[in-house]
C-alpha cells in the first residue's frame, strides 16, 4: 500500500541522513589540526627535576676535525638511495634522481671548511631548554 512505501521511503531517508551525518561528522573531526600534548615540557632524559634546568647561555665556535669529514665523506660515498617512482617529482618524498646530483655536489664541490668559516662570521650560542639542548644564532640587520 501507499503508507508502507511511504513508511519505507522515511526509514531509508532517515538511515541516508544518519550515514551522511556520520561521514560529514568523521571527517571534520579528522581533518582539525592535532597538537602534541606536552604536560610537564620536559624533553631532556630522565625525569624532570628543576635543579637540571640550566638558563646558562654560553657563545660557541662551530669546528669540524678531518676525522669528521673523512666519516662523512665515507657515508656520502656509501650513500644508496632507494629508487623514487616514475614521474613522481618530489611528490613521495626527496627524488632519488635528484638526491644524487645533491650528493655528488656535498662530496666533489662543496667546500665544507669554508662553510664553517662563513657560518662564525656570526655569533653563536647554545644554552638547555626544558632539557633539550638549542642552538642560537645571533645576526643584527646592517644598516
């Protein structure tokens, strides 16, 4: 009869309203930005203890030994990166294509010492920070 095709047309229009609900509803609450919670703000090892927390900023020089660039010389040669897919750009991640021309420039072309030269034109400092250590840079805008 009429009142049961209607009674079941209202069933199926409650259950497509109810399932869209549900959809709309799963995927606002998927898409908000979600934040680490960080109860105590500690980040150091070990537990928190405020007799670790050192506000000491101290200035340092950035050095770096010929053991530490003959060991990264030694990775950048035995670098093998993982084929990227075809067209994929850097869709998926870095492009191996192109990673290889990177690493070929760090090994053959880059002049690491220099690097380390420019990078103490400026002041450097570290200091601890809720148990992790930062390093600072300090540059002023010349007039």
């Amino acid at each position: 009869t009429v009142a049961a095709i209607c009674k079941d047309m209202m069933l199926i229009l409650v259950l497509v309203a109810l399932i869209a609900g549900g959809l709309i509803t799963f995927l606002l609450q998927r898409s908000g930005d979600q934040v680490l919670k960080t109860e105590d703000g500690w980040w150091g090892a070990g537990d928190h203890c405020e007799t670790q927390e050192d506000v000491t900023i101290w200035p340092f020089e950035v050095t770096t030994s010929d053991e530490e660039l003959e060991d990264l010389y030694r990775r950048i040669d035995q670098t093998r990166p993982v084929l990227s897919l075809e067209n994929s750009q850097f869709h998926y991640g870095f492009n191996s294509h192109y990673l290889k021309k990177v690493v070929s420039y760090w090994r053959r072309d880059f002049d690491w010492r220099r690097q380390v030269t420019r990078l103490n034109q400026y002041p450097h400092f570290k200091t601890r920070i809720e148990g992790g250590s930062a390093w600072l840079m300090h540059s002023l805008k010349s007039h």
